[in-house]
C-alpha cells in the first residue's frame, strides 16, 4: 500500500473517532512531516485524498479545516440468533464467481461434525447498493440445494435456510477472527492489500449431528462492528 495512503487512512480514523473533530485545523505541514516521518509530498499526497473525500477544506492563507466526518455504515452485525443472522442479509444481492455441484470432501475440521454424502460448493460475493461487502466460501449438502437450485443460485443461502420447510437447523455456530485481505479479497472487495477484514467461520448442523452447511466469509473491516453486553 502506498505511504500516502496509509497515512491517509490514519488521519481519517482521527478524524471518524473525533481526535480531530469538525472545524478543527490540522496541524501545519512542518508537524505533520516531523510526527509521521514522511517526505513533504507523501503528506500533501494524504490530504489531497481527504480533500477528495469531502473530509477536510484547505482555506487558502487560514490552512486545513476538518468538514466532515467519514460514514459510519457498518450494517453487518455479530449477533447470536439466526433471526438476526437472517436479517443481516436483507437487501443483499449475491454474485457466484465458482460453483461446484458434486464435492464430496468439504473442509469440515475435527469437532465440527459429520459430513453429509456430497455438497455444492459456491465461491460468492454478496453485494449492498452496489459495494462488494463479502466474499463466501460455502458448501451446502446437495440434498437441500435441489430443493430449490435456482433461488439457491440466485439468492443469499442463508436467507433459503432460515425459511425453508423440510430443512432443519438443530445446531449453529460461528467464529470471528481479524485478518488482513489477501490479493483475491482485495480484488473482489475493492480493497488495498493487508486491508483488515473480518473472518467468520460458521457451520449448521441438522439432528443428527451432520453438517448441512459450512462457510468462510471474509467481511470488509469497515461492513462490521461487534456489540455486545458485558455483564457487572
């Protein structure tokens, strides 16, 4: 990633989390080269991306002033109940980039659960009012994709799981670890190398302990938050 760009995204996270607040003046060129330990240039190449991003105003002769604060739209959620899991993916439009139909060896770990005889995998990109949000991994038991193989095709599966008759989701479980976007992430995600993102783990069992569905989805760092109640 470019210095300037990384210098950049530290001046906008001054900026989002109000150590820089609106209206206030950023420091001069001079402190801004002898705090971050950069060339002139690399600076005025960083302020010139806020500028573009409607961020900050340089006021000929006064200098830079904050404008305004980055967009805090971080629609996707860590929750706990698959009610709220499904809402998550309402207005969500999928894109498939690979499809298999016949796998027989999903990458189900030890502890997670027993396989099913054979899945579909999909290789996806789910997409929000036209921005790339996620990129998903998934392998679902090829009994339940023929129910119904065009809307599994075509609409989130989750969505399809969480609704459909016959389908049976006894267990649900899911991991959240922080990563950084490979080059494929980064290319499907619009998003710079080493990027961080949010990586979830998450497997569906039926009754009888096998597992129905598996997936790795890789989230945008800035499409999640994490909320939760601590208790006194």
């Amino acid at each position: 990633m470019p210095r300037y760009v990384q210098l950049a995204d530290l001046m906008r996270q001054r900026i989002a989390r109000g150590i820089w607040p609106e209206n206030h003046r950023l420091p001069s060129l001079e402190r801004l080269v002898e705090e971050f330990g950069v060339a002139r240039v690399t600076v005025r190449q960083a302020v010139a991306v806020l500028v573009r991003e409607g961020l900050v105003s340089a006021q000929q002769g006064r200098g830079t002033f904050v404008t305004n604060a980055p967009k805090h739209d971080r629609f996707i959620s860590v929750v706990t109940t698959l009610e709220e899991l499904r809402r998550n993916y309402h207005d969500t439009r999928p894109e498939i980039i690979n499809i298999n139909e016949s796998v027989t060896s999903p990458p189900i770990r030890p502890g997670e659960g027993g396989p099913a005889s054979r899945y579909v995998y999909m290789q996806r990109v789910h997409y929000r009012d036209g921005q790339a949000y996620c990129v998903i991994h998934l392998y679902l038991d090829e009994k339940i994709f023929r129910k119904s193989p065009a809307k599994f095709r075509a609409q989130p599966v989750i969505l399809l799981l969480t609704t459909m008759k016959g389908v049976n989701i006894a267990h649900a479980h899911q991991v959240l670890t922080i990563g950084t976007a490979d080059m494929e992430v980064a290319r499907l995600l619009d998003l710079p190398m080493n990027a961080p993102v949010a990586e979830v783990r998450r497997i569906f069992k039926d009754e009888n302990n096998t597992v129905i569905y598996v997936a790795d989805v890789t989230y945008r760092g800035d499409a999640i938050r994490v909320e939760m109640d601590l208790k006194p």
